[in-house]
C-alpha cells in the first residue's frame, strides 16, 4: 500500500514537472517580436549586449561560494520571524508619493494619482519549480488578491527573482493592468495567457505613459535568462515620472557610468528604490554592493533612499543583515536620507520615518 501511494506521488510530481516547469520558463520570442529585437542598438551577435564588459569571474571564485554555502557559519537567515506591516485600506486615488516594500524587490509605488507595482513576486521559491530553488524567508506581507488597484505592473528583468508566472498570471486575471516590460519579456507574458493588448515592450530610452505618469526604460548592467541561455531579453531600471513627483528603480544593476547620465537627463528624483543586496566578489558587475548603491543613488540624485532586492531570499553568501548595516553607515557618512521600511511598511516619501534598525535584532 505505502509503495502503491509513493508511485502515485511520484507520478503526479513527476506529471506536474512536465506540466508547470516548462511553462514557468516562460516564451521565446518570434515573428515581429524578434524583428524588434534584431533591430535594438543594445542588440549583437544574437544576445542583448550591456554597454561595458563586465569583468570575468575570478578563479575558484565559485567553487568557495559553494563551500561556504555548504559549511559556510555565516547567519544567511534571520535569527527570528521578520516582523511585516499589513498595508492599511488603500486611498481612492493615490496621491502624492507613497512607497510600499513587499520584500525583495517588489514595490507598490503610488505617484499622482497612479499606482505603479515593480517586480511583483509572491511565491514561495523564486524557481521554476515550486519544491526546489531559494525559499522565501518572510511571509508576504498582504495577500496578492488584496492589493488595491494597480494601474501599471514594471518588470527590471526575467530572472525568477523579479519575474514569477504564478504572480503574473494572478494579476493578469484579478486586476485590468499594464504590464511596461523590457524587450522581449512580453514573450513569456504572453505564453502565460496575458493579453498581447496589455503589454507595453520598451527598449532603453523608450517611454510610454500610464494613467498619467510617464515609465521610461533607462540603461542597467545586468543579464537576464531563464534557462541555461542568456540574453535573449533586455534588462532595464526604470524612471516613473508623474506631473509633480518622480522616482527611480535601479532594477538589478552593477554600478557603472549610466547612473550619471540618467540622473542628468531625468532627475532630479523625489525617491530612488535601489538594489543592495545579492552581491559578491564573484560577480562584482552585475550586482551592486551597498555602497556602490548609494553611490548610484548620488548619481541619479535619487532624493529619499530606499534600499530593495534584500531581506527575502538568501541568493549570495553574505550575512542576511549586511546590505542593510551597510547601506546604513554608507548613507550616513555621505548625508543621504534613507527609509528603511519593514515588509508592507508604508513610506510617505514627504515625512518618512527615521531610520529605525529593526533587523538588528533579527541578526
């Protein structure tokens, strides 16, 4: 009998692995799509290219990542529950400028009446497998179905970390948004049911405008792939621009020169969302560290700094609170403002609440 109920298991994971993970790949793209991509500046020799070359990966630099991941004693993980604020009841109109950290990178940002949600992610692995792959490490912090409504749905990139199918079908179906995605993207949107009429592709220095505020793709160094190929599709930060407020998102990024471009040609920002965690000596040019991230947000002239992309998800070797001690002293030392929100937190980007260093008890 238990053999009998272990071939049934096995049969329907094994039927759901053949099902679920090649959907979660997501699409490729073809026909005009492909046509578009061919003709991108960003595009060469089959691939999306960054604009500097990133530095190669030193020797042995990960065979020690995977040592110290396997006997490794640095604390990955908070010590207790990550202490999450459920939002409170959505306005009818957003307005002003509010910011709300769901974790990781996923943020609800609501400017001028708008509601703009950036790499929104609620699963529980960031994989194309729901048993296997990083595991979340706090709740999130309000159900996806109770999200207000969202005029526009922001993807950096196709990595599983920023772009998960389960999150994307859901709010295909419960909501009537916009989903402004880097080139090629939309292909995997579209294998997952979403209307092509919803997708907006934009290649760097492209914009469209939603609900009044203007989302233009700006220059990242970065990569992307959701298979063992690379750079099929673009990577991209983002600008939201509304009449009278403006935010920055770096999306994942190593620090390069672009910052100061944009900050020249978009900014100044009211608020910048900026990727600090996730980094290490092995890929130092695609990731930034804490530092370089507050450098960035100098660049840019990003206003109010809220760090993302830390805190979820254990995907590098250092400690769970590093990113944040370190954006902290980083910014104190160069006289950045800084918000350091709780998962669900609310940020209202006029009156923002000192830096209060809840993590350190999670340490």
């Amino acid at each position: 009998m238990r053999r009998s109920l272990a071939a049934i298991g096995l049969a329907a994971a094994a039927a759901w692995a053949v099902r679920e993970v090649p959907a979660a790949v997501g699409g490729k793209a073809r026909g005009d799509r492909a046509e578009r991509i061919s003709r991108s500046p960003q595009f060469h020799d089959g691939a999306f290219r960054n604009r500097a070359k990133a530095r190669p990966v030193p020797p042995g630099a990960m065979r020690d990542i995977l040592r110290e991941m396997l006997f490794g004693g640095v604390a990955r993980k908070p010590s207790a529950p990550v202490p999450l604020v459920p939002p409170g009841p959505p306005a009818d109109r957003a307005e002003g400028l509010r910011i709300t950290w769901h974790g990781h990178a996923t943020t609800l940002v609501e400017i001028d009446g708008a509601r703009v949600l950036f790499d929104p992610v609620w699963s529980k692995r960031v994989s194309p497998s729901r048993r296997i792959g990083p595991r979340r490490l706090h709740k999130p912090p309000v159900p996806l179905a109770d999200l207000p409504r969202v005029d526009a749905v922001v993807i950096s990139h196709d990595h599983y970390d920023h772009l998960d199918m389960a999150t994307i079908r859901a709010l295909a179906d419960a909501q009537e948004t916009v989903f402004v995605v880097p080139l090629g993207v939309g292909a995997h949107l579209e294998r997952w049911k979403v209307p092509g009429a919803r997708i907006v592709e934009l290649d760097w220095s492209q914009e469209t405008e939603v609900a009044g505020v203007r989302l233009v793709a700006t220059p990242a160094q970065h990569f992307s792939g959701r298979t063992l190929t690379r750079d099929d599709t673009l990577w991209a930060s983002w600008v939201v621009a509304g009449p009278t407020r403006k935010v920055f998102y770096t999306g994942d990024s190593g620090y390069f020169d672009g910052y100061a471009r944009i900050g020249a040609e978009h900014g100044p920002f009211d608020a910048a969302l900026v990727q600090i965690g996730a980094y290490s000596d092995a890929w130092p040019d695609i990731h930034m560290t804490p530092e370089e991230g507050v450098a960035a947000h100098i660049d840019v002239r990003g206003g109010l700094l809220i760090p993302v992309h830390w805190a979820t998800f254990t995907l590098a070797v250092h400690s769970w609170t590093d990113p944040v001690d370190r954006v902290w002293a980083e910014a104190k030392a160069r006289e950045v403002p800084l918000a350091v929100p709780r998962p669900g937190e609310c940020v209202d980007v006029d009156n923002p609440p000192p830096v209060d260093p809840w993590w350190q008890t999670l340490a």
